[in-house]
C-alpha cells in the first residue's frame, strides 16, 4: 500500500491532533516525545529559517548567501521530517503485544459504558491513539491509573 508524501503529511497532523500526550505514556511510546518535538520545531523553525538567511546576508552579503539558505532549507524540514514519521506511524499495524493492550482497554471501556469505535481485529497505531483519547478524556484518573 504506498502512500504519497502529502498522504503521510496529513496523517500526520491528524495523528498529532489524536494522540493524548500524557506523563504516563511518555515512557511507552516514542510519540509523546516526537509530537512535542514537532510543535516546538513549527513554532520556531521558521523564524529560525528566516533570521539564518537574514542575518547572512545583512553581515556577509551575496557571498554565503547559498549556504544559509540551504540552512534554512535543512531548518523548515525538520518539522516535516516530525509530521512525516507521524504519518507513516499512524498508518502501521500495532504489534501484538500492544494489539491485546489494546483489545483490553476497548472492553473495560465498554463494560464502563464509553462510547467507543467498533473493535478492530488488527488494528492500527491511529485507532490505538484515538482509543486513548477516549480513555484520557472520558474516563477518571483512578480508572486509567491501573494501565499506566
């Protein structure tokens, strides 16, 4: 199944907006890290970008301006770079030991009365996100606490 890159770009974005960054998964899975990492990159990468070039050419001029803009370049893909690996992410089969971790935590939500999407036999990293923002936000502390 091939995605395009613009595919994976906003699955991506979708996934980041899903996943619930919480202190108790940041130990479990490497999204947490990566979807902080990411917000901050688009909040200061293009500044970044933009003051590289600037300030190259206001001190040297023409003369090094290729390389500071192949800088800012390196600099504007590093939150695509974030977005990118998201999306692919999103889009791959959990392994079997989360999949059951996963199949548990959709019928306690169940037996709790949550509203949940139907079970997935084999379910994907976007599905297992958007079970946990359920879990993370419909449910009390007490309740999550005894999986995290």
């Amino acid at each position: 199944m091939a995605q395009t890159v613009f595919t994976l770009f906003k699955d991506g974005q979708q996934y980041m907006q899903t996943w619930p960054v919480k202190k108790e998964l940041y130990p479990l899975f490497p999204e947490c890290r990566v979807i902080s990492a990411t917000k901050l990159a688009i909040k200061t990468m293009p500044p970044l970008a933009v003051l590289t070039v600037a300030s190259a050419y206001s001190v040297t001029g023409v003369d090094t301006l290729p390389n500071a803009v192949a800088m800012a370049i390196f600099f504007l893909s590093i939150p695509v770079q974030g977005l990118l690996w998201l999306g692919h992410r999103s889009n791959q089969w959990l392994p079997p030991s989360t999949s059951s971790w996963y199949r548990d935590i959709h019928q306690k939500m169940r037996q709790q009365g949550c509203l949940v999407a139907t079970m997935k036999s084999r379910p994907k990293y976007k599905e297992f996100a958007a079970l946990l923002k359920t879990a993370f936000d419909d449910l009390d502390k007490a309740f999550t606490q005894r999986w995290f």
